[in-house]
C-alpha cells in the first residue's frame, strides 16, 4: 500500500506564499496563536503542512 507523502512548507514558501513579507514578518506570523502548529523542526526550521498553511490563509481572506 502506498501511503502518499503530505506537502510540506518552510519559511521560505511562506514568504512567497504570503506576498514576499520579510523573514521577520513569517516569523511574527507563524508565532501567531492561530496559526498551524509545525509538523516538524529540522536542521533547516520548522515545517508545516501545506494543505493547513493554504486552509488558513484562505480563512483570512489571503487568495
């Protein structure tokens, strides 16, 4: 069985998908209480799921 593999981002997926904000600006926002929690820390940073991240953008208005 194949089990499929989820989207990920970081933060530099955020800033593109937020507009290019600036890397102190996802930080802020990823801080947030409302924001999705991490699925993981790696060497690189912390990294989200992409359907989550998309699902709250979309809440607040953010095509």
């Amino acid at each position: 069985m194949n089990t499929p593999i989820p989207s990920l981002v970081g933060h530099q997926e955020l800033r593109v998908r937020l507009g290019g904000i600036s890397r102190q600006r996802v930080y802020q926002i990823t801080n947030r209480a409302d924001f999705p929690r991490p699925v993981a820390q790696l060497a690189q940073g912390r990294v989200w799921l992409a359907d989550e991240v998309e699902a709250w953008c979309l809440a607040r208005g953010r095509p």
